[in-house]
C-alpha cells in the first residue's frame, strides 16, 4: 500500500451504516492509498438525544494530534451538520489539518458548506477526493474539477457535481478494514463498529426511479438528465461481493440492500434472482414499490430467500401524496402489494411520513385508517416530515398543490405524537385494535395535553408489547 503523503481519516457521523465512507475508504485502497475510517457516534438514533458532542470532540482532537499532514473527509447529512460544524470550527481552532466535507448536504447546499471547510465534494466522491488529496501534494488544479469547490471560490448557481456513469468498476465497501475506530459517547475504540454484526448492509444501486418531493434525489437527477440519473451495479458483481463478505466474515446470516427499489429492471431483477437463489439464498430485505412490483415478482424474490420487504406508504391520502410528495401510486396499489406480501409469508414494514403541515386531523385519521386496511403486524418507520433544504419542499416549490398547508399544525387536536401512537396501534394487532378505536371514536375529543400523555403511555407499552419492533420515533432538531 503506497502512503499518501497525507494522513486521511474519513469521518462518519452518526452512522455505522455509512456506506458513502466505506466506499470511499474501498476506493483509496484500490488506488493504494491507505486511510482510517472513524465512525462517530455510529448509532444515528442517539443524534437526537444530544448534546453529546464535546466528549466526541476531544476524543477525535487527541486522536488526530497536531493533524500536520492530515486530511479530514467528513461525510455528513442534514441531520449532522450542527455537529460537522462543531468538529470543523475546533479542528480549525487546535490543529492544521485540511477539511473536506462530502454526503448529501454539501451537495445540495454548498453555499452553507463552504464556509466550515477548505473544499466540498459534490456528488459522488471517489475521484474528487483522488484529485483533492493529488492537489494537496502540490499537484496543480489545471481546470475546474466537476465536483470539487475550494474554500475561497465563489458558488456557482447551478455547481457541477460529480457523477459516476457507472458502479461496476468500483471496489466493494469496506467492512474489515485494519484502520477503522469509532467514538461512542466520547469513549474511543478500535474497530469497526459493525464488527461482529450478523448482518451485511449493501446498496446496489445510486439514484432513484422516482422523484418525491422531500428527497435528495429529485435535485440530483434534475441535473442528470434521464439516461444517468439511475445506476446499478450488476447482479453478478453483486453476488461476487456477497461471496467476498462471506468468506471475510463467515458469521454474516442476513443481507439489508438499502436501495430505495430495488432493481426495477426486469432483467437485472431476474438474472439477480437467478444468481441468489443458486449461489447464497441468505435470508435477505429489501425495498419494494408497485409500480415495479407485482406477486409474480414478489413470489420469485421469496423463493430466493427475501424474508422482508419495506414499502413507502408515507402517508393515507392519495392527495396529499400526488400533490405534495408527488408519489405517483394509489391506496389500492399499496394494499395489493402489501397484501400479497404478507400472503407470501413476507415480513413487513411501512415507512411513514408524520407530523406534515399538510396534513389536517382528518388526513391523519385517514392514515391510521389506511393502516387499519393493510396486513399486521408490521414494522412502523416513522419519519419526521422535514424540509430538507435543497429538494422540492424545502424550497417550497410544490405550489400549484391542490392541498394547503396549515401555518398551525402544531396546534391540531390530533397532534403527531397521538397520529404516531395510533399508527404504531394500527400496525401491533388485536390487542390494542380496540383500544385504539376507542380513542378514536370517543365523542368529546380529548385535550392535547391528555393526548400526548396518552401517546407516551401508548408508546412505553407498544415497546414493551413488542420488544424486537423498533419504532422510531423522535423530534427533528430544528
Ligand atoms: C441507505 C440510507 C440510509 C441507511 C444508511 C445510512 C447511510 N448514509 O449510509 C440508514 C437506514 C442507516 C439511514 C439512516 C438515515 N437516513 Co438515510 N439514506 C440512505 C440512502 C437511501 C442511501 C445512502 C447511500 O448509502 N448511498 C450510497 C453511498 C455510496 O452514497 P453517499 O452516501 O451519497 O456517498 C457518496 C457521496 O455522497 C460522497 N460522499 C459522502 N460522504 C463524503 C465525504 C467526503 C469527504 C467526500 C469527499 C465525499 C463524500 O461520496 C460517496 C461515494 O460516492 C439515502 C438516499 C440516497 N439515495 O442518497 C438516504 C438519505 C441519505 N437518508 C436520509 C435521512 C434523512 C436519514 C436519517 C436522518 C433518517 C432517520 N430517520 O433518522 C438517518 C440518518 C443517518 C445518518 N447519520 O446518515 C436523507 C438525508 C437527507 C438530507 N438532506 O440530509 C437521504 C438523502 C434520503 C432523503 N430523504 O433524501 N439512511
Ligand atoms: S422513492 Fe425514496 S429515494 Fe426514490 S425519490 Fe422517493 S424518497 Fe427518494
């Protein structure tokens, strides 16, 4: 392995997953350039529990030291910004090391990036920080490289990013790197966070099929054009890193693909099915949606050891989804699909949006009524309705909706902690079934504080009642 004149650690916050890190981690050492991986804080559940940032902190500055030589490459989302900022401004303050942020909020807000570091990623990342840490050695910037943007530049208004036009010629994330630690509240410890960890996460795609308002990938693909915006890697590289895995980590007895769908192509799907089924038939989950997904497909991904499958019903009202989250399926769609994959013998989780200034007490009932109509039990993934910056809805561009926004949603009766302890209701089963309905249909409508009383009380049991069903659930930082 050849030694960069720099020292890189590439830092993950608040997040073991991490697979942008470990991608680029993977592509380094393919060029021969050897980097730390340094996960802080990877369990992102707790970012909502701060502050727990300062013990972290120090931690990291003991372990960079003077940071001479060094360069920091932080990948970071919405979510972790605050804390990109607090490490970058005391990185800055104690040693010389040079910044370099990338992930999915520098690429789409660079403008509040640039600022905390010496040069943003935008886009993908794996030759960006090839060219940037060239650069640093004192090889000269002939012409603007398309993602890379040095402090001290100004922001161009439509910025080049950097895309890949395809995946097959890049290594396989790393998972068993020598040089990997994470901090876990301050206390810093060698290894791989996910050592030791029966299930192996993998994305085998970049880019998505659709366009939903809330999400990342509208913007990106808006400067993509059709024919780029969505890229996979093919199924036998797949199958190939799996066996790759295996042999490095014989105790792997589940697969977790984090595609947003997955392989929507008919044929990548079937040859995918056809390799799996022969060579692995690991228990595995994945995300579906309908327009791709029928019981045909449905039936051939479990014959080849699918056991779950997550859907995005985001929410109850056809509406509210066409109009604001432009997701372009019905309510009989989703319940077909979801209905033939419990009929299969799938397991099932839901992912929900909650909490929407667009939603009025009558949306969410019909929400919690949808939920009543699919099959249980399954795993609820609640998610915070959040403007992201930089998408449809954090600019506000969804006008022309056929659906208002309430300036008071804080104030609605029915408020998100009762929607979001019906919801988990809906999705438990018999027992709390009744419950639920009583709360529902009683005649004087409860008081806000007794709701939310009532919700913490309903979530305390819903957690007891079903230990292994994570609810997430948890107040977006503002
Ligand atoms: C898989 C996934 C997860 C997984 C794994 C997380 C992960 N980030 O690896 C899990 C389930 C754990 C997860 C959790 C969450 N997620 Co998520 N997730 C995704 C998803 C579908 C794919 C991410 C991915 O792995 N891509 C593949 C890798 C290779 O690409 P990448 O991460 O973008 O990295 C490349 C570049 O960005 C760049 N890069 C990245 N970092 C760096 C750093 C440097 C120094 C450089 C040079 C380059 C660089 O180079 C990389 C390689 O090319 C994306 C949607 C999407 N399509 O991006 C949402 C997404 C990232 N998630 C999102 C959210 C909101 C969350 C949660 C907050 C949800 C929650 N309820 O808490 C948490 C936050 C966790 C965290 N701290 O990141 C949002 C973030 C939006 C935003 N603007 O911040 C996204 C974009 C979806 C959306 N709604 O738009 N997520
Ligand atoms: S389906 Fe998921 S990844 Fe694709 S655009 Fe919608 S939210 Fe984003």
């Amino acid at each position: 392995m050849r030694t960069s004149p720099f020292r890189v650690v590439l830092v993950a916050l608040g997040n073991d997953h991490a697979l942008g890190v470990r991608h680029l981690h993977a592509s380094l050492a393919a060029r021969g350039v050897a980097a730390s991986m340094l996960f802080v804080e990877p369990d992102y559940r707790q970012l909502s529990h701060g502050p727990w940032f300062s013990a972290d902190i120090d931690s990291l500055l003991a372990f960079l030291g003077p940071g001479d030589r060094t360069l920091v490459g932080l990948s970071l989302v919405t979510l972790t910004f605050p804390q990109a900022v607090a490490l970058s401004s005391a990185l800055r303050a104690r040693t010389s090391a040079k910044i370099l942020w990338g992930g999915v909020h520098p690429t789409l807000c660079p403008e509040a990036c640039l600022p905390h570091a010496d040069a943003l990623c935008l886009g993908d990342g794996e030759e960006v920080l090839a060219v940037y840490l060239d650069h640093l050695a004192g090889k000269p910037l002939e012409k603007p490289v398309p993602g890379l943007l040095l402090a001290g530049s100004p922001v161009p208004r439509q910025p080049m990013r950097a895309w890949r036009a395809e995946l097959t010629s890049l290594p396989a994330p790393s998972y068993e790197a020598a040089d990997a630690w994470h901090i876990r509240r301050g206390r810093f410890y060698r290894g791989d966070p996910l050592r030791g960890e029966t299930r192996h996460h993998l994305i085998a795609s970049r880019g998505c099929p659709l366009a939903c308002s809330f999400c990342c990938n509208e913007r990106l693909q808006g400067a993509l054009g059709p024919d780029r915006r969505y890229r996979t890697l093919a199924p036998r590289r797949v199958l190939d890193d799996l066996h790759a895995v295996l042999r490095e980590r014989p105790g792997i007895s589940r697969v977790m693909f984090w595609d947003d769908i997955f392989y929507p192509s008919q044929a990548q799907f079937l040859e995918f099915c056809e390799l799996y089924e022969q060579e692995l038939g690991l228990p595995f989950f994945c995300h579906v949606h309908p327009q791709w997904y029928d019981r045909a497909r449905l039936e051939r991904l479990r014959r080849c050891g699918c056991e779950a499958v997550g859907i995005g019903l985001q929410c109850g009202s056809e509406l509210l989804r066409r109009e604001v989250y432009r997701r372009p399926e019905s309510n009989l769609e989703l319940a077909a699909l979801c209905a033939e994959a419990a009929d299969l013998g799938l397991d099932l989780q839901y992912d929900l949006i909650v909490d929407s200034p667009f939603e009025n007490d009558a949306d969410r009932m019909t929400t919690v009524d949808f939920l009543f109509r699919l099959p249980r039990p399954a795993r609820l993934f609640l998610y915070p309705y959040t403007e992201f910056p930089g998408t449809v809805l954090g600019e506000g561009s969804w006008t022309g909706s056929a659906v208002v926004r309430s300036s008071t949603h804080a104030e609605d009766r029915v408020g998100r902690e009762f929607q979001v302890a019906l919801s988990g209701m809906a999705c438990w089963g018999k027992r709390t079934r009744a419950l639920a309905r009583w709360v529902r249909h009683r005649r004087r409508p409860l008081a806000r504080r007794s709701v939310i009383a009532l919700a913490r009380i309903l979530r305390v049991v819903h957690l007891g009642l079903n230990p292994g069903r994570r609810l997430s659930w948890r107040a977006w930082p503002s």
